[in-house]
C-alpha cells in the first residue's frame, strides 16, 4: 500500500497543499487534474525526485519520506517516453540491471519485459527510430523490469496518437492485470478513467478535491469543479428544504440526498428525457420549458432547453430524431431524482 | 545534422541545400534586403580573405625563406610547446570545468548563482592585459599562491606552468559556458529516470548526463584551445619566456622586423588551419545522439 499523508510540496509556480492519498496493493489509481495541478510534481515526490517540505511516504509499511529516488523500488515513466538516446532498447530496458553481475539472468529479465510489452523485435533499435508508441513501451517495460512496489505514469498516452493511445491503454490494462504492480497514473484525459481506473483522486491547484471509483465521481461530483472536469453541464444553484427537494428559481427538483440550505445540483446531460408529448411523472421529476437550440456534435445531439433555468440535454441522433423537436419548440423534460445529484456549493466553478 | 550552412556556398551547393530565396532569384525578383545583407557581410569576409591574402602572396613569392623559417627548431619548437600548454590548460578545464558546468546548468537561480556566472565570465570582459596582471600578481613569486607553490618547486615566471595558468584563465569561460549549454540541453526528467532506476547522482551523471553531452564537451575544448593558444598579453606578463608562438612573433616582429615574423605568422596560419580543420571533421563521429535528446 502507498500512503501519501500530508505531503506538501512548493516549488516556484507549482505546488502540493497537503496532499493525503492511499493506493490498495495491486490499484490502479488514476490522478486526475487541468494541467498545472501539480500532478508531476506529486508524481516525483512520490518517486523521491522531491523531498516533501511537510507530510510523509509510506510504502508496504516502510517510511520513505527520506529514502533517496535510486533506494525506493518505484518506477517512473514520463509522456514524453525519456529514453537515453545513446542507448539501444535492450540497453535501456538493462539499464537497471546493469549493477547484477549476471549478464545472462539481465538478458533474460530484459528480453522477458520486453515480450510483455511485444518489443522484443526492437531490442537492438536507438530510441530515435521508434514510433512514439514504440517508445512508450520500452520506457514502460524499463520500469517494468525492476519488479517495481509501485509505478508511476506520467500522462503516458498524452503525447500519442488516437489509435495509438487506444492501443497502449487497453496494453496498460493488460499489463496491470498480469503483473499486479500498484499503478499511479496521472492524465487530463476524463476517456482513460473507466477503461482503467479501479479509484481516481481529481486534483486542482495543488489540492486533491475528490477521490473515488469512476462511477462515483462521474455520477456523484463533490463540487463544481469535479462535475465540470467529469462532463456534467446541468449545475445549479439552489436552495435545499429538507423534504427532499432543492428549490432553483421557480422550479422544484427531487433529488436522492437533497440537504437544506444552498446547495449545487448536478444533473449529467445524458439522463435527462426530452419529448414532445407530456412523459409520465413515476416519480420523476418533470419540467417543462422551450427549446432553444440543437447543435449536432458527431454522433450526439446537444439540445439546450430553457425552463426558467437553461437545461443541456444530450441525445444520440437516433434519439433525436424520433423526438422530432425543432427549436422554439415547447418540451417535456423528465430525469430520476437519484439522477439530480447535490452537494454543498463552492467557489465559482473554473474548469 | 545540417553542418556547415553559414560558410557553405549556395552556389555550388546541391538546390536542396540552398535557402529557397535562392533558387527562386532568377526566375522572380530579388530580395534586395537579403543581397543587402549579402553584401554587407561579404565585406565583414572580405576583410579577413584580402589580408590572408595579402600576406600568402608575399610568402608564396619567397618560398625558401618561409620554409627556413618554418623548418628552424625555434619554431617548431615554439609551436609544439603553444599547443602542448594550450592543451594542458584544456585537460585542466575539462577536470575542473565540467563540475562547474554541471552544478550551473542545474542549479535553480538564485543570486549565488548570478555572483557565480558572473566570475566565470569575468576573463571574456577584461582586456587582456588585465587578465594578464591578475594572474602575474597572483601567482608571482612573492604573490599569494605563487609564494607557497615556489615552496614545493612549483615556479610560474618565466615557466611553463605560468604560460599554462594564464591560459587557463583566459580560455575557461569558453569551456564553462559551451558545456553548461550542453548540459542544459539534456532533459531533467532523463537523469530522474536514471535515479528511479538505480542509478546515483554520479552513475547518471557518468552513464547519461556526460553521454549526452560529449558534443559540447567537444567544442567547448576547441574553443578554449583555440583561445588559449591565441593568447598573448595575458601569458607575456608571467612568462614571457618560454616563447609561445605569439610572444616569438612579437620578439621576431620587434628585432627582425617584418620579413621574418611574416614568414612565422604565415607557418602559424597554415598549421592553425589544418589543425581546426581536422579537430572540426573530427565532431562528426562524436555525440551522434546529442541531436535527438
């Protein structure tokens, strides 16, 4: 288990307030964050590039606060892959190993991690005529070749191509599930969550703001920030009256944990229905309101409603049409009250 | 790597080489602010090829005195010893250069720092004459490091290690600053791989940092012998004997006058250039990764 506990951290323009975070044995734990929330930076800490200035390490029980980066068995890989340019493949992936006097036992240990990653091919090759999802692999299956107690990924798909960072992500998934290693990965990108995440800690600024399962921060945002970053565009402020509903301006919403005083409500855009025709109530919320616009975006279609209130909903194309809505047209919105989402408000929403 | 672009000529050049405003000149207009600039730096080169010029016409035109000249002991001698000081003074920067290079291209800045930079370029700033006092006073008989080190036996007037040291004083900025660029150049986060990997401050320092960096290493050591054999009134004040080549030249220029120290200085010229020439060709099969970091 690795425990991150009060680690701050201030360097120049970046910074960690305070950081508590603790990944399981065998996790695979995603940050998430805008770039410049100190996600790297959390990252070396945890690899001991940095001495934290306040807070400990715990790793497997042991206090590494103060072991240096070469002592602490944690692997580390960059989005811009660092591979030594001077070196081949195998050299790289060696390059760990080079201490063990055996050059048969590295030889298989490299040649093993490589065929993890299918580069074994590429072992003679420099770094400098590989793709970049080449490079991606050898960086990782140098990591990988120290049995490391945890690793580290820094945005590792950031810098590839669609396809190719297709490819590596369902790869990285692969590659957790053989090897149990504890994984931390750091990303902007909310896609590499549900395919990969067993639990995500979203950081902003320096600060950890929500940790959970894909699902919980997806469904159950803790502030506005966290459902900006996670894609939720219904975000509204209210005012909780304990009998379960959350007064925003004229209208009145169900919501599953509505608590009094002001609140934020966070409505996913993609549970709302929209019709013509007058839906039924069973125990939905139901709202009535115009349509104001219909924007096409691939295969969705983004629908803005007014209803006192602006409300997003997004339908597939199919959907869509069979709704047969047109702007200026009169609508019926309905959405579960365990789909009205409320937490406490916060700061004005930046993301 | 593209080398050689700013001496290459274009017009002998293959058409991919040649900058585009190049190929288009005949068929379009030309752009006068280009040939401007062409101009203007061709009388910058002119300077230089018109006084080698000058001077190999008339050396060309006594070729039995040059080679009297260029074949007497003093001479040659004066030579290997220029290039052997220049060379000891550049093993000596490489030993004690690097790790200042090192620790200045990976220090945060800080005023300390900026004191620092400031010292090592303090040799590019002063004129020569001063450079050369200041390593007189100091390593003088009777001066602070000179008095101990006369001591032990270690004499730097009129000696060797004085032409030595005051080459080392003039050409280290040179050495620092070309290394520190190259070791800017390597990446951070490389060297913290190398440490999540294992590897000491000194192992990466040893097996990546220095790897990558072999290039400027390189040049940066040209330079500082180009400089430090160069050198004159910095080294004429602590050790005016034993002659280097430039101190051989100014005696020869001010006793036997210029027919002599010509034939000299154009020796000089035709071993320099050879000697660039191939320490030049010789980057070519160094530090071919230094482009990829």
């Amino acid at each position: 288990m690795l425990v991150i506990d009060s680690v701050s951290k201030s360097l120049g323009e970046f910074s960690l307030s305070n950081v508590s975070l603790s990944v399981e044995d065998g996790e695979y734990f995603i940050v998430l964050g805008p770039t410049g929330a100190g996600k790297t930076i959390l990252l070396e800490t945890i690899a001991g590039i940095y001495t934290p200035d306040a807070g400990r390490i715990l790793l497997n029980g042991r206090d590494i606060t103060d072991v240096p980066a070469r002592e602490r068995r944690i692997g580390m890989v960059y989005q811009d892959y660092m591979l030594f340019p001077h070196l081949t493949v195998e050299a790289n992936i060696g390059f760990g190993l080079k201490s063990r006097a055996d050059p048969a036992f590295i030889r298989g240990k490299v040649e093993e991690s490589a065929d993890l990653l299918n580069i074994g091919h590429l072992l003679q090759r420099y770094p400098g005529t590989l793709s970049g999802g080449e490079q991606q692999r050898a960086a990782i299956a140098r990591a990988l070749v120290m049995e490391p107690e945890a690793l580290l990924l820094d945005e590792p798909l950031s810098a590839l191509d669609v396809k190719t960072r297709e490819n590596l992500r369902a790869e990285l998934a692969r590659i957790h599930e053989a090897t149990g290693t504890t994984i931390v990965h750091i990303t902007h990108n909310f896609e590499e969550v549900f395919d990969l995440a067993d639990r995500v800690a979203i950081m902003r600024g320096g600060d950890v703001i929500q940790v959970g399962t894909p699902e919980e921060i997806f469904r159950r945002p803790n502030s506005d920030f966290v459902a900006g970053f996670v894609g939720v565009e219904n975000l509204f402020c209210g005012t909780g009256s304990g009998d379960g509903t959350v007064a925003v301006g004229d209208l009145r919403i169900r919501a599953e944990n509505a608590i009094p005083g002001p609140v934020s409500v966070a409505i996913r855009p993609e549970e709302i229905l929209l019709s013509k025709t007058p839906l039924p109530e069973n125990g939905k919320n139901v709202v009535i309101g115009r349509v104001d616009s219909v924007r096409p975006n691939g295969g969705l279609v983004r629908v803005s409603v007014d209803a006192g209130v602006q409300f997003r909903v997004t339908l597939t194309r199919q959907g869509f049409e069979e709704t047969g809505v047109a702007p200026g047209d009169a609508v019926h919105l309905a959405f579960r009250s365990s789909a009205a989402h409320v937490y406490p408000p916060g700061e004005e929403e930046e993301a | 790597m593209k080398t050689g672009t700013l001496s290459s000529d274009p017009l002998r050049g293959d058409g991919e080489a040649a900058p585009s405003w190049w190929r288009e000149r005949g068929r379009r207009h030309i752009d006068w602010c280009t040939a401007g600039f062409c101009i203007m730096g061709g009388l910058l080169v002119g300077i230089t090829v018109l006084a080698l010029a000058n001077m190999a016409t008339a050396e060309l035109a006594d070729p039995v005195h040059l080679f009297k000249v260029a074949a007497s002991s003093e001479v040659i001698g004066s030579i290997l010893l220029t290039f052997g000081a220049g060379a000891s003074a550049v093993l000596l920067l490489i030993l004690f250069g690097t790790p200042l290079a090192y620790v200045l291209a990976r220090s945060r800045p800080s005023r300390f720092k900026g004191v620092v930079e400031s010292i090592v370029d303090i040799p590019l700033i002063l004129p020569h004459t001063v450079a050369g006092l200041l390593v007189y006073l100091l390593f003088m008989r009777r001066g602070w490091l000179g008095a101990p080190l006369s001591e032990v036996g270690l004499a730097f007037e009129d000696a060797l290690p004085g032409t030595i040291v005051a080459m080392l004083f003039v050409a280290s900025p040179f050495y620092v600053n070309t290394m520190r660029e190259g070791f800017e150049k390597v990446p951070v986060h490389l060297e913290n791989v190398a440490r999540t990997l294992g590897a000491g401050t000194f192992t990466t320092f040893r097996t990546v940092t220095l790897p990558l960096s072999l290039r400027h290493m390189y040049s940066g050591a040209v330079l500082a012998w180009g400089r430090a054999i160069g050198e004159f009134a910095g080294v004429i004040m602590i050790a005016y004997y034993p002659f280097i080549i430039s101190t051989l030249i100014y005696y020869s220029f001010t006793t036997d006058g210029i027919h002599t120290s010509r034939s000299i200085a154009f020796t000089v010229i035709l071993v320099s250039f050879g000697v660039f020439y191939l320490l030049r060709r010789m980057t070519r099969y160094l530090g071919r990764y230094d482009d990829r970091v």
